[in-house]
C-alpha cells in the first residue's frame, strides 16, 4: 500500500503555525511502521514544495512531491494538511484508489463560522472521498459528517509525540541557555514576597474561533486575583493583538481588577517553549468542543500547571468543568500553592496521557492499521501489488 498525505506549503511556513502540520508528520511517520506499507510521500498543494525547517524530510524518509507526480505513486489519499483538487481525487477513485478526509478541526465551526462571520475559506465538494476519519473530540459531529459527505464516518485516534518541542527545547537553550520547564518557587507568610512570587499565567487560545478563546481563561484568572492576588502575579494573554481595539474587547479587559492593577499584558503569536521560558509558569486555557490540543500536551511536557476544561485529559493537569470559572479559579490557586509539592504525581499522570497518544505505541498501530484494511477491504491495488506483505 502507497500513502499519499496532503500538506500546504507557503514562504516563512513554521511547524509551530498550528497544530495540523505536526499531526500530518505523526501520521504519517506512523503509517512508515506499518508492514503493509510500502511508502509514504507527502503531497504539497501550496508552493514551496519543501515543509517547514523544523522538519527534517531526509531523515524521516518523507518526499514532498506536486499532485501530478502522486497520480501514478499512491494507492491512498488522505486529504488533511490541505485542500486537494476534486478533478484529481475523482480520476484517483475511477482507477480505483480509496480516498480519505481526515478531519482534524472542529467540523461544525468549520461549516458555521464562515458564513456567518463572512470569513475566508476554503469549500470543497462534500463527496470527493470514500471515507471521513474523526478524532474522538469530534464524535458528536459524525452524523453530521456522514450526511454530509454522503460515505462512511469512522473514529481514529488522537496522536501526538514530543519531537518538536524537544528539538525547540533544546534550540531555546543554545540560544539563551532557559530551559523550558516548571521551576518551583517557594511560598511564603510574607505577602509582598508570595505577591512577587505567584504564577504568571499564559494564555495561549488563538482567538480566531469561538471554540478557543481567551475570554473564559482571563476570568478564570480575574476570579483568582480577586480571591488570592498573591496566587497571580501576571496574566499574559497571547493572540491579541488582532482584537486590542476591538470595543468589546477593550470594555472586557479594562472591567478587570487584573488590567486596572496593571497585571495583564496583551501580546501577538508566540510559540509555547520561547514564551514560556521567559514569562510564565502556568498555562490557563479553554475550549468549545474541541478537548483534544497539542497545546496542552506541549504544556504538560514542560511540567506546567495547566487549568484546563478538557473532559478527555480530565486526569492530569487541573481540570474544571464546561465554563465553570469559580472552579477554573480554584484549581488555579491550588496550583499556585500546591503543584511543586505534588509534581511526582503530576508527571505520572501526564506519562499515562503521553501513552495513550503515542504514535508508535501498538494500540495506535493497530487502531490505523484496522482503518486502513477497511478502507481498502475491496482495492485490487494491493492483491496485485508484488512482494506485498
């Protein structure tokens, strides 16, 4: 079997842009390891024709090639990093090759918010493929997907390794010798000094989607403040700037004790390990039906306390409930007293969520394995295929 993934390629393209692009070199590095496939080949539907530097496409045995060239080189298609040309999937498909949309963002924003907020983007005709994978934030919206795209809707799993935030880990040493991670500090029954002390707090939603949004994470932290503003020393709150003179934004953040103190400041994009090295010790975060987010993974390797509303990782960090934000509050302020204390047992549930979503581990092997039998349990391509496994 020939695995062929779509990517979007663009000039000053960085793999910490979004989580996509890590997911589609997860994928894919776990396809190599499965015995009935043959290659994997990357097909770039934007214009550098070459992935982001982070991406080290020699060592990983991955070519980057143009449509065109996967016409006669791939026997499965999976469209996920980018849109590919329907004209060309419907000729793939008449010569029989299966055709899979791997569906990573939240689907019903992605069909909602366009129209309704008159945003760009991309709408490509509902049944170009044979299937629609899932990951398991989105099993709600499979009815919906299955209506839509009128074929099969199947759940895969979410998966996620540390590879890129090691590599970034270890650039942000050699270049300011800060090593991303929780340093303790101490508490004390002096209140200027625990003042000085207390969490710094970044918030990290990207604020382009009413699924992840700072909104609920800067009043988690406001609630805070007010109960305990020796638990909060700043608030950081990243992705903003496209928003700071916005009427409504500006009504909500100068409303908090946080901005009036002059404890909030509002930044642009930055990627977690470089910020967090230089200005935050906890991660506040939200979602909308969207639980599953590298972020949080990437937030958790560092040993960072991370308040979070994701039912599925609900048995590490710190977790509260839907938009309970008293609650978000508390588990924020028991980090800020508790976490260097319990940091042994933080990790250790954390290594049980990095399991879970290893690519490489066998539950994950054998999960997309199973996938990708069924998907092609009618293909001649691999009956024909010589020396075949």
């Amino acid at each position: 079997m020939r695995i062929g993934i779509s990517v979007v390629t663009h000039a000053g393209q960085n793999i910490w842009q979004n989580g996509l692009g890590q997911n589609v070199i997860f994928l894919a590095e776990l396809f190599q390891r499965l015995p009935f496939v043959q290659s994997v080949v990357l097909i770039d539907v934007g214009d550098q024709f070459a992935m982001p530097p982070q991406v080290d496409t020699n060592a990983k045995a991955l070519r980057v090639i143009k449509t065109a060239e996967a016409t006669d080189q791939v026997d499965v298609i999976v469209e996920m990093g980018g849109a590919l040309d329907v004209q060309w999937l419907d000729l793939m498909r008449a010569r029989g090759k299966k055709v899979v949309f791997h569906c990573c963002g939240q689907p019903f924003a992605g069909l909602a918010e366009p129209a309704v907020f008159n945003k760009p983007t991309h709408a490509s005709r509902p049944d170009r493929c044979d299937e629609v994978w899932h990951l398991p934030k989105d099993a709600a919206f499979a009815p919906m997907l299955r209506v839509l795209h009128r074929c099969d809707v199947h759940q895969t799993p979410f998966i996620w390794h540390p590879q890129f935030i090691e590599r970034r880990t270890q650039e942000v040493v050699d270049l300011t010798g800060l090593r991303y991670g929780f340093q303790a500090g101490v508490r004390t029954n002096d209140a200027a000094t625990d003042a000085a002390r207390g969490l710094r707090v970044a918030i990290f939603e990207p604020n382009i989607s009413v699924v992840k949004t700072s909104s609920i994470p800067m009043l988690i932290c406001e609630e805070t403040y007010r109960a305990d503003p020796a638990s909060l020393r700043m608030m950081h709150v990243l992705n903003t700037l496209h928003m700071k003179d916005h009427a409504t934004m500006l009504h909500f953040a100068n409303s908090m004790n946080l901005v009036r103190e002059h404890k909030a400041v509002f930044h642009g994009r930055h990627d977690i390990v470089g910020f967090m090295v230089q200005h935050a010790d906890a991660v506040v975060s939200h979602q909308w039906r969207n639980e599953q987010n590298y972020s949080y993974l990437d937030a958790l390797y560092g040993d960072y306390p991370l308040i979070h509303n994701s039912a599925w990782l609900k048995d590490a960090g710190y977790y509260y409930a839907a938009f309970e934000i008293r609650q978000g509050a508390a588990q924020l302020r028991h980090a800020a007293d508790q976490h260097a204390a319990q940091l042994d047992d933080y990790r250790a549930r954390t290594q049980r969520v990095f399991h879970a979503v290893d690519p490489f581990a066998q539950h994950n092997l054998d999960a997309y394995a199973a996938r990708l039998l069924h998907l092609c349990r009618d293909a001649n391509f691999l009956a024909n295929r010589p020396g075949r496994s």
